[in-house]
C-alpha cells in the first residue's frame, strides 16, 4: 500500500502541525478530535469557517431513518440509525476592527496546532495579519473533561501586536449546522437534514442554554455556556438565544502589551428519558461544577487522570521516532473513545467523525476492548455492561430469526440491528463470540467476581444458547455451524466458519465454566447440569475444518477449492474491492478482505500446532488485500510469530499509521479506533508475544532488527508488569502486586514485586517468506527521527 506524507511534525508526545494547510482540514480534524467517550469535539477551528467537516456528537444519540429496501424481506431491520452532528459549543468567532478572523483571507505568518497527549488538550497559536493589515495573536485551548464527563471548555486570548485594538468576540451555541455529502461511499455517514427540533432557548448574563429534540428516535438533548473574562478595559455585552442559536457579544478595546482572555465552559446532556427542564438542570449543575473547578483545576485534573493512564499503559519503542509517535497517538485516542462511555458503546470512528453512521461494531470487543483490559480495565467493564442493558433487544432478535439465545447487532447505536445487508450483518454471528470472549478476558484478567454475577455469566449464557440453536450435531462429522458470515466480509454465508467455530468453541466451555462457579445464578436463568453438559459437548465436537491435501485449514468449509481471484489483472485503482465488485463475484473467489484465518490463530492461537499456524499465514497473505483497516494489526501478530520481523514491523506501522497518514482515504470520517487499538495489540502481543489463553498471561517476545528496544506495561489480576525487548535478552519486572507466574517462550518464571529477571531471546523460526496479492503488499517500512 502507498503512504502519503504527512505534515505533522515528529515528537514524542504530541501531534503538532504547522502551517495552514485548507485541503487537510478534514482528516486534520479527525486527528485532532477531543473526546471521553460520552462527548466528542472534531479539532475544527474556533472560528466555525474554514472548515472541512463540522461535528460535535454525544455517544448514542442518534436519529432513525428508514433503510431502503429495493426487495424487503422477513428479518430485515426497518430503521437505519444515524449519529448527530448535535449543537456546536466550540464556535468562538473574532472580529478584528470589523473583519472577521479567517485564516483563508489575509496571511498567517505563523500558525500551529498541538495536540497533548499528556495533557490531554488541543492548543492553537496563530498570528493573523487582516486584509486590512491589523496584527493579532490568538491562543486557544482546549479540552473535553476525562474527570467531569459532560464538561468541556475552552481557553481563548486575543493579544494585538501592532498597537491598541478594538476586538469583537461571538461566542455560540450553534445547532442544526449544514453538512455536505459528495460521496456514495457506504462508509460514510448519512446526511441528516436539520434533524434537531428546538425545545427551549435561554439567555441570561454571560450564560445560554438551548435544549432540542429528535423527530424519529425522540432523544432529547440540551447543551449550555457559560463564560469568565480576564481583561482590564471595561467591555460591551450582549446575550441572545433563539432556537437554534445562542450568542454572547463581547466588545473590548484591548491595549497594546494586555491581552484579552475568556474561558467558555461548555456542558451537554441527552436522555430517551428525561424531561427538557430535567436535561436543563443537568447541564446548569454541570457548568456549576466546572465554573467551580475553574480552567486551571480542569487542567489539573486532565493532566493527573493522564499521568494515571500513561503510568499503567505507555509504550516505549527506541528507534522509530515517527511510530514511536504513532503508538501513543493510538493510545491517547483509544482511551478518549472508551474512558467515560459508560453503559454506551465504543464506536468504530470513536467521536471523532461521522463515518459509518457512528456505529459500533464487533471491533470493539476484539480490538478495543483488549487494549483497555490491560490498560484502563473498569473501562471494559463500563462496555461490557452496555452490551448487557441491550440483551432484550439481543433476544428478541434472536426470536425473530428463529433462534434461541440473544443475537446481537452487527452494527447499531442503541443496541438494534441496523444493517440493511444481511449476508455481512445479520449473518455474522461471530458477534456473539466476540462479546463472550470480551467478557472471558475481563474476569481472567481482573476476577472481578461482582461483574460476573451481575453481568458476565448471563452475557455467556444467552450467548452460548445461540450456538447450540444456531448448531446441530452432524452423526460423522461433529458439531457444525452453518450458513454464517465470518470475520472476512469478502465471503459469506459459509459452513464452519474456523474463526467463528472456534469462537463459539470457546464461548460454550466459558459459559459453562462460569454457571459451575455461581451455580444460583445459573439457576436463576435456567441453567441445569444438562444443558451445560450439551455445551461442553458441542464444545468437544466442535468442526474444524483442515485440508489435508494444501495442509492449511480452509477459512471455512470449501474455502480452498474456490477460484483464486485474479490479483495480477486487478488495476490497483480498484482496491478496496467493494467499491467495485459486485459482492456476488467476491463471495465466490479465494480473496480476503480482512484477516479471519490468521485472526483465528491469534486469538484461539491454542487450537493450532506452530506448523499449522506458519502454513496457514503462507497461505492467506497471498489471498489478502487488507481492504480492511482491521487487518494489519493481526497479520503483524502472526507474523511476528512465525519469525516474519522484518513483515510484521511493516504490518504494525500501517496499522499504527493508518489515519497519520491516510492510508485508506477516509480519515476525514473520523479515525480508525480499531486499527489505532491493534497497533498496541501488534506490538505487545505481536513482538512482546503475549498471550492470554486460559486465564493466564504468557510471553515470547522478539524483537525486529530495525528497532534497539520496545518496552510496555500492562495489568492483570493486581498487578502491573512490566516487559523491556532488547536484541538479544528481554527483562520482565513486577511493578506492583504480589508475586506471579508466567512464561517466556514456554519456560516457566515468577515474577517477584520489586525484581527484575532477564531472559535470553532464543533464535528467531525460520520459515519462506510469505508474498501478498501485486500491489497488496504493506509499504517498506524505514525508522524515522524526530522532526
């Protein structure tokens, strides 16, 4: 895959970008989003224009559309559901003797951005000569509250650089905001027309509120500022509101050496529930908390949640400065998407953009949620526990396809299937596993025991009900599971799918596992030794398929006596696929969108033999195209497995720079938490070669000759480890907690609290270097220096 240069400059710590740049604005929002998982701010400029693609989301606010059918049928949902680009608080404009400040009229001799990763802020400093050619400097900061979860807030000063100088500042909220579609590109958003109803507007002082309403989902939301000023000249106010925009005026002359500064605290609220003066009184509480709190204790308490963070989750990586950046990069934004969602979802594109209709799919539980299990776990149980508020609707689903158990969504919002293409949506069942698996990680990695029986065993029970409904006992062959779509959408509607077998192998041996542990609350749901002996031996019975004559197991059942699409005749400008094939075509070759296979041997890497698993990676990455953001990340893992370094250092920097750089010319629809999630997953399960099968944690760490070092930390059960990979040796410590066992490259340690031990690294697997599909293979990767 090509690479496209990007602009920001190289740093450890932050991601900065100098110089105005209009045609970058899109992708350069997304990157610069602020978010903590209840509230999302895309990185536009304080003055509203220019812009590339305004939006500002609550998590799970959503409105209904109906999905077009040409040729309905029974089982397909009736509503599609959209994310809401819902009232903009971040607009401050500024008038500059009469002209308005905008960065596409007159000159910026000095302009840059930064986004902290550390402090968790966006900053600007630009100085602004106007058309008329007054000077000004404006600094603005800005964050989205990691410790109050419904705050934001804004830092803005003005400084004249040529003399005194009449400042006009427009600080609004600002709803219904025009958005542009130009694309029909299924991974973009649907565009709503003005989908907010105006409630309630009100304007007293130097504080607004205005509360709205959604005409088909029947959410309601309401957003409210309030503001402080530090300026010595006496200054002009105004305050309006009407129902779509609130606005406060503020007129000063500020002297030459003085500077102008405002704070704007910004609070949202949203309910299916709560009544519109209920939602006003949230929102006023909220700013009363902040304006008590003030802009520095926001900071205070941003940058000590941070240092909290970057203690438990850091990854130090010597030798590539640019993915060194990366990495954390990815973390930062990772745990903006999951920190405070609490009972919501963790979206594809996080809250930073409206790609995919901000829908959560499976990603979550097999990407995301594995990064926050060993960083930030109270995170994972905040989601695991949403996934439980929608079992209704997962089993009504369920009943409505004639099966047992709970179903949940492909993709949805509120918990609802809402995808109009049944063969990638309805039939990917997977889905089920994947929350299982989520579920079986958290209690082996924490034990939190409360969670278990009040969410996970149930979650493990309705799941493996589905299985054993969705299944049937074959008298010669074993246990099958038919007529399901797996993780690689280029298929569909196969037989024994390995990745969803052994997925839903595991799910059944879990839930039966977790009634054996709390056997009254298996009772309460039902749960007798009979059924979960009928787990366990579906479990044992569970097909595998294996072609004895290649010696590599079928992605699923007949994979391997398909055609092999013809990749030497398909122009490069045709990737991804299904922009331009027809699906039917797709589903009949040997070509992968996205790692199935190999993501089965990384996460149910205990079914396969090394053998098996160096086969199998030389088979599928000739057939992969990694039309997929989703698919680097594991193919780094297998591929640092089977001794491919050199591959899977080039896999983990696509996937850590997927939106850095725009590999797949979407980043300007948000970014890809998942792609920036398995960057973590491709380096500590990848060269660290963690593993977590069986409720314990192991190591066979190695390290690719273009890095010195790679260093993490992680959590498990109480304590925090933490790994250093050298060339030659890797040294594990125990940061905090009591002693624990593990292994490096199946030798077995004890790791004591306080005490390093120093390993040797033994000799890397040899096996032939696999080749990928012409003009599929990952770009070269060569370590860059800080800028």
């Amino acid at each position: 895959m090509t690479t496209e240069q990007p602009r920001y400059e190289v740093s450890p710590w932050e991601l900065r970008w100098s110089g105005l740049d209009i045609e970058a604005l899109k992708r350069t929002e997304s990157s610069f989003a602020l978010s903590n998982g209840h509230i999302g701010l895309r990185g536009a400029f304080e003055e509203g224009e220019p812009r590339g693609l305004p939006g500002t989301y609550l998590n799970g606010f959503f409105e209904r559309r109906p999905l077009p059918y040409g040729e309905a049928g029974y089982g397909y949902p009736e509503d599609g559901q959209t994310v809401v680009n819902v009232t903009d608080g971040k607009i401050i404009r500024l008038l500059v003797e009469d002209e308005p400040l905008d960065m596409r009229y007159g000159s910026a001799p000095f302009h840059e951005r930064v986004l902290d990763f550390r402090s968790g802020t966006l900053r600007r400093r630009t100085e602004w000569i106007s058309p008329t050619g007054r000077q000004v400097r404006i600094e603005s900061e800005r964050l989205v509250s990691f410790t109050q979860r419904a705050v934001a807030a804004i830092h803005y000063e003005v400084e004249p650089l040529d003399g005194d100088l009449q400042v006009v500042l427009q600080s609004d909220l600002l709803a219904n905001e025009p958005i542009e579609r130009v694309t029909m590109d299924p991974r973009v958003a649907a565009v709503l027309e003005a989908p907010l109803v105006a409630d309630f507007a009100s304007a007293e002082g130097y504080r607004a509120v205005l509360a709205h309403h959604t005409r088909r989902s029947g959410l309601r939301m309401a957003a409210a500022m309030d503001h402080e000023f530090d300026v010595r000249d006496p200054m002009w106010t105004e305050v309006q509101a009407e129902e779509d925009l609130a606005r406060l005026t503020v007129a000063v002359q500020v002297r030459m050496g003085q500077r102008l500064r405002m704070t704007k605290y910004i609070a949202y609220g949203w309910s299916s529930q709560r009544s519109t003066p209920a939602l006003r009184a949230q929102v006023d509480a909220a700013l009363a908390g902040a304006r008590q709190t003030g802009w520095q204790g926001l900071l205070n308490e941003q940058r000590g949640y941070l240092d909290d963070f970057w203690r438990s989750a850091d990854v130090e990586l010597d030798g590539d400065a640019e993915l060194q950046q990366a990495l954390r990069f990815g973390l930062f934004h990772v745990l903006q998407a999951g920190a405070r969602g609490e009972t919501r979802a963790i979206p594809a594109k996080g809250l930073t953009g409206p790609g995919y209709d901000g829908h959560a799919f499976w990603d979550t539980e097999s990407f995301v949620l594995p990064v926050l299990t060993y960083t930030v776990p109270e995170a994972v149980s905040n989601a695991l526990q949403w996934r439980h508020s929608t079992l209704d609707k997962a089993r009504t689903r369920a009943a409505q396809l004639g099966q047992a158990g709970a179903a949940f969504p492909w993709r949805t919002i509120n918990g609802e299937e809402c995808s109009g293409y049944w063969p990638a949506g309805t039939a990917a069942f997977h889905v089920g596993a994947d929350v299982a698996d989520a579920v079986a990680r958290y209690l082996s990695a924490t034990g939190d025991e409360q969670f278990e029986r009040l969410y996970g065993l149930e979650l493990l029970v309705e799941t493996a009900r589905l299985w054993m409904s969705l299944g049937h006992h074959d008298v010669h062959a074993g246990f099958r599971i038919d007529g399901v779509t797996g993780p690689d959408e280029y298929s569909a509607i196969a037989d024994n799918n390995v990745y969803t077998n052994l997925m839903a192998q595991r799910n059944l041996r879990e839930a039966a596992d977790s009634c054996e542990r709390h056997p009254d609350i298996a009772q309460t749901l039902g749960v007798d030794e009979e059924e979960t002996s009928r787990w366990r031996d579906a479990a044992h019975r569970m097909v595998v398929p294996y072609d004895t004559e290649l010696q590599v197991h079928p992605q699923s059942e007949q994979f391997t006596n398909h055609a092999v699409w013809d990749f030497a005749n398909t122009p490069r400008e045709t990737y991804p696929l299904l922009l331009n094939y027809a699906y039917f075509d797709l589903y009949r070759k040997q070509v992968v969108k996205q790692a199935d296979l190999v993501l089965a041997m990384h996460v149910r890497g205990d079914a396969f033999t090394a053998e098996q698993k160096a086969r199998n990676f030389h088979y599928y990455e000739q057939l992969t195209v990694r039309d997929s953001s989703l698919s680097a990340a594991t193919q780094a893992v297998l591929a640092a497995e089977c001794g491919h370094l050199e591959l899977a250092y080039d896999y983990l920097a696509e996937a850590a720079l997927a939106d850095l750089h725009d590999l797949h010319r979407n980043t300007h629809n948000g970014l890809h938490i998942a792609s920036l999630a398995g960057a973590w997953i491709a380096t500590v399960a990848g060269f660290g070669g963690m593993r977590d099968h069986g409720g314990e944690i192991t190591f066979a760490p190695r390290l690719p000759p273009e890095l010195t070092s790679i260093s993490f930390r992680m959590r498990f059960k109480g304590r925090q480890i933490g790994v250093r990979i050298a060339s030659k040796e890797a040294t594990y410590h125990l940061l905090e907690g009591e002693e624990i066992n593990t292994s490096h490259h199946g030798e077995q340690i004890t790791l004591h609290a306080g005490e390093r031990l120093t390993m040797p690294i033994p000799r890397t697997p040899t096996h032939p270097s696999p080749r990928q599909p012409p003009g599929r293979e990952p770009a070269h990767r060569r370590p860059t220096a800080p800028t």
